[in-house]
C-alpha cells in the first residue's frame, strides 16, 4: 500500500513542478506543446535532471548492490537505480507525459558505456517519438524515478504504476527484486 502513496506523491510532486514551469518562457519553434512531454529535453523537470541525460558523451551504466530483495542492479553514473517497464514492447517506450515526469528516461547523446559488471553487449538505444535517444538494456528502455531521493535507493521496485510494474533489472537483464 506504501507503493501506492510513494506513486501519488511522487505525481503530485511532479504535477507541481510543471504547473510552477507553466509560467516560463513562452518561446519556441511551435512544436512544445504538441509533443510528446512537451519537449523532450525538459521531461527531466524531476529531481534528477543529471542523472537522465547524458550532456554531450554517452549515458554511463554500472552495478551496485542496491540490497534487500533488489541485491545488484543496474545503476546510471551518479549511483540511482535504472528501472524497466513492463509495458514497454520491442524495445520501445511505451512511458510519455506524466509518466515521464515521474520516471524520466536515461536518455543519452553518444553511445552508451558499461562498466563495472554491467555487459556491453547488452547495451542498445532507441528512438523516442520527441527524438531524444534513451538507453537501452538486454532490450528494456531504461528510467530513473523521481521517488529515489538519493543512490541505493529502488523506491520504485515492484511498483504498479501508468497501467504495469517497474523493476530494475539485474546485469544479466533479468527482472530484479521481485
């Protein structure tokens, strides 16, 4: 039940962010409101922002041992779990709008990078509709969650939220902490 309440807080967080960012600037080429998260780039409104893109090089992977029943999964480069989608299909997100306010995608500008016990070979990207490039892993478009305040944390494991559950995933690409 504390899944839930960490969900909706975590959309009452993000709803506010973008009602406070409602009143910049109005400028553009026409194509903000008609996109996907209006924008693209600015989906990362959320807490994390640095940690859902990747400026100018490619998105950097690891493992760390998260603990409890999540034990070693996937982490972006400041240490915050990467979560998957179990609604996402053929390697393509299936997470837009407010969902993308609340679990940001990894997104990146060059190729992605594994290191420590992350595999390479597992590594991909994909397409998003706004065009940004999100990261990919044995197949699963990666997210972060705005509920994780700080590395180690997997808040979002097992949490059943915009119609599937999230989970991070083990460096073998297997579902983690369930």
């Amino acid at each position: 039940m504390s899944r839930i309440h960490l969900s909706v807080a975590a959309l009452a967080l993000a709803a506010a962010i973008v009602v406070a960012g409602c009143g910049g600037s109005s400028g553009g080429s026409g194509g903000g409101e008609g996109s996907a998260y209006g924008g693209g780039e600015t989906s990362t409104a959320a807490s994390k922002p640095v940690s859902s893109t990747a400026p100018e090089s490619g998105a950097k992977i690891s493992v760390s041992n998260i603990g409890g029943e999540v034990g070693k999964a996937l982490v972006d480069s400041e240490g915050f779990t990467l979560y998957y989608f179990e609604k996402d299909r053929g390697g393509k997100s299936a997470c837009y709008g407010a969902c993308a306010q609340i679990w940001p995608p990894l997104t990146t500008e060059g190729a992605p990078a594994a290191s420590g016990g992350a595999m390479s070979a597992k590594l991909g990207t994909t397409k998003r509709s706004d065009g940004t490039v999100q990261v990919t892993y044995a197949g699963w478009p990666l997210y972060t969650y705005t509920v994780d305040a700080a590395p180690g944390e997997a808040n979002g494991t097992d949490v059943k939220d915009f119609g599937a559950s999230w989970y991070p995933l083990h460096p073998n690409g297997e579902k983690a902490g369930e």
